[in-house]
C-alpha cells in the first residue's frame, strides 16, 4: 500500500529493493517531511526567482513582452519574500496552535539565533560589492521585532498589518525629512543601523513589518481550509486591483507621476544640498504618498503589492495541495498528485533552500563582476535564464539527495545546539521547527 507521501503510481513503478528505498527516500527529501507545507515552499521559491528577475533580468513597462511581465518583480517579489517570512515565523512556533511555555521560549531563542547568524551572512556577501541591495540584515531585523507578538491570534495580526500599511508609509515619508530640517542625519553607516532598519533603509521596517504581521496571520490560521486559500487569492489580488485603480485616479489628479516628482525635488532635503531646509519650510507634497511603484513604501504599495502577495501565497497554497501528503482519493487523483509534485518539486526546492539560492546569486554576480562581466546592466536576458534553469536544477537535485540546504543546516544545527528541545516535548523537527525557513520544520528563510 503505497504512504501518504508518495503517489502509488509512481511507488508502482520502482521495483523493490535498494533502488526502491533510494527513490523512496529521495522523495521524502522532496516532500521536505510530514509536517511541511509545500505551497510555503513555491511562495518563497518564486520569491527569490524574482529577485533574481528584480537583479539581472531585463524588464520593461509594456506588458505585451516577456520583459513587461518580468517587470512584476521589482518590489513584489521582495514583499512576497517579506510575506512568506512572517507564515515561517508563525509555522516555525507552532502554527494555528501557537506554543506556550518553554516551546515558545526555545523557539523564540532559537528565532535569536538565527538573526544573529544572518546578520553575520550579510555581513560576508556585502564585503563582495555586488551593487544588490541586500535584504537579509533587514530580515533579520524583521525577525527580533516579530518575537513579542508571536502569541497574538490571527484577527490581532491583520489588524496589525493593516496599520503598519496606513501609518508607517507617513513614518517612511516625513520620518528622514524631519531628521535632517531638525539638525540631525540620516546614517550613513553602521553607527546609525537601527534607524536604517526601522525607518530610512530600502526596507524600512515601520513599512515593511506590515508584510510579516500579514504573514504571521496567515500561518496561524488553518492552511488547510479551502476558504482560506481561495480567500486569499480573492481577497489578495482584489485588493492590489483596487489600491491600483485608487492610487491611479489619486496620482491623475495630482498631475501625473512626473509632477509629483518634480514637488518632492524641489521640498526634499535630499535634493536641497547647498541651501539646506528648516521646519518652516514647505515640506514634500502629500501627493507623494499616492504613487503605488515599487520600493515607493507609499500606502498604495504596502496595499497593493501586499494583497498580491498574499493572493500569490494563496495560489501556491492551492498547488502545494496537489502535490502534498494526503493519502485520500483513489488512482487517479494519486496520479494527478504525483503530476502536480513533479512540476512543483522544483519551485519547492529553490524555496525550501532559499537562503542558499539567494546567497549563491549575490556571490555569483560578484564572481562575473570580477571578469569583467556586469550582470547587474546585461543587454538581454540570457544570464537570468541560465541562473534560474541552474538554480532549479541544483536545488532539485541537493534537495533529493541531501534534504536541507548546506546553509539551512547550518542555522539549524548552530540554533539547535545553543538551544537544544525541552526535555519531554516533541521534538523540534516535527513540532518546533528550529528554522523559521521553513514550514513546520524547515518552512523559512
């Protein structure tokens, strides 16, 4: 009788013996375990394929192109990256059933842990002076300011999203303006890095955190639930098409975006270097919080880009369910199950193993900087082609042969050594998952 974890076609079409134990165990190494959530996995492996995308690849505004729909990357897949995050952090504590008591207490050390370790990764890949603005640090950040809240029910943390979205976009806007028209500065380097992090960085967290609070909601509710996916997928994509529409009628009736932005050049500090500004003076124009572009941190984007990351996670979920574990249904659903898992396996694989893909990259633009080749500014798309086809393949392959990720064990076995599982509890792997990479186990990164 074939187990929960492996379609019975393709079980049937292994003779037994050891080919049949190693392909058995190949494909619980892709499955990632019983306790993992595969559309977690595809949602983060299309995240960091979009930053890929958002690095090297070759975009433009007319969606009628190839290069018009890999425009879609910049800033979305940096949120869905974001998003998926806070679903890890809430799967990795407990998930719709959050811990209490020392659970809680090792997760959230071990959650410590592994900011500090990324922090230190970040660290490195800076050194190499790849042009890429990096989001681990910020991660890492996103991290520490999520543990007080990872108790708080799912209703408490959307709420919580939908605030930081409201309020922290005026934070982001006049926040830095009013530093410098009162004397002080924006950091410049890493004396002033918790400002950078919260309020002035390219992922300033009094934004961003709404995306991890989004997430977090998520993973605290019941994944299973088919009201939750196709809710995500109406209600995510339902409210990116209205923040657009709404910040399009906002930005037309203030002049277009070419005139916003000549306002925010002529009151911004930033471009007022030689008569510098005081608080009397005119400061940038409201309209600037209409725009919905990427990296913008406006409340049109936090919106926009994050019900469309939501609506993305909703849809990974979906397919994730077709190639999970369930056991139920009869011959052909198994086929189809075992169908969907091949086409997603590798999606799954890039996201189970994302903190190596995504360091790979940055060392990989840094390695062809260094022979003369600048990925960052390639004429065409053929370097992002084969940087994805090779991150696909390797990751599909490790994942098969090895489980983890060198870099996910790492973070894992440092934590859990610092941090060992409470005696006479479940252990970490399968209810208290020592890596918010992943889901339940090994769902985050």
């Amino acid at each position: 009788m074939p187990t929960p974890d492996q379609p019975s076609a393709a079980r049937s079409a292994v003779p037994r013996g050891p080919l049949r134990g190693a392909f058995d165990r190949m494909s619980r190494n892709l499955l990632g375990g019983p306790g993992r959530v595969p559309g977690a996995d595809i949602a983060r492996g299309i995240a960091v394929l979009g930053m890929f995308t958002a690095h090297v690849g070759v975009t433009s505004d007319d969606l009628g192109t190839l290069e018009g729909w890999l425009s879609l990357a910049h800033g979305r897949s940096s949120i869905l990256f974001a998003t998926v995050a806070g679903l890890s952090l809430a799967l990795f504590t407990g998930g719709a059933r959050p811990f209490t008591g020392e659970l809680m207490r090792t997760a959230r050390a071990r959650i410590l842990v592994r900011a500090v370790l990324l922090m230190a990764l970040v660290a490195v890949l800076d050194l190499l002076d790849g042009r890429v603005l990096l989001i681990l640090g910020f991660y890492a950040a996103y991290f520490v300011l999520a543990l007080p809240f990872l108790r708080l029910p799912p209703a408490r943390l959307a709420t919580m999203a939908v605030i930081v979205a409201v309020v922290g976009p005026f934070l982001a806007y006049y926040g830095p303006e009013a530093l410098v028209r009162a004397g002080l500065r924006a950091p410049h380097d890493g004396s002033g890095a918790a400002t950078d992090f919260l309020l002035t960085g390219h992922y300033p967290a009094v934004v961003w955190m709404a995306y991890v609070f989004a997430g977090l909601a998520v993973g605290r509710c019941d994944l299973r639930s088919p009201a939750l996916r196709l809710g995500l997928v109406a209600g995510g994509f339902g409210l990116a098409a209205v923040s657009s529409l709404v910040s399009s009628v906002l930005v037309a009736g203030a002049g277009g975006v070419e005139a916003i932005e000549q306002q925010i050049m002529r009151a911004s500090s930033e471009y007022q270097v030689t008569t510098p500004l005081t608080l009397s003076d005119p400061w940038p124009p409201l309209a600037g919080l209409y725009v919905e572009g990427p990296h913008d941190d406006t409340m049109f984007e936090a919106l926009g880009s994050g019900g469309f990351a939501l609506g993305v996670l909703g849809l990974c979920l979906l397919v994730g369910a077709r190639g999970g574990t369930d056991a139920d249904g009869g011959r052909v659903r198994q086929v189809a199950r075992g169908v969907a898992l091949a086409v997603t396996a590798p999606l799954a694989a890039v996201g189970a193993m994302a903190l190596t893909v995504y360091s790979a990259q940055i060392a990989v633009i840094w390695w062809w900087s260094r022979a003369g080749v600048d990925l960052l500014v390639y004429p065409d798309n053929g370097p992002l082609g084969v940087m994805v086809l090779i991150a696909l393949a390797t990751a599909t392959l490790w994942r098969a042969l090895f489980g983890r990720g060198p870099l996910e064990r790492v973070f894992t076995g440092v934590a859990r050594k610092a941090f060992p599982t409470p005696a006479r509890t479940p252990d970490a792997a399968s209810d208290a998952p020592s890596d918010p990479t992943s889901a339940r186990g090994q769902n985050a990164t």
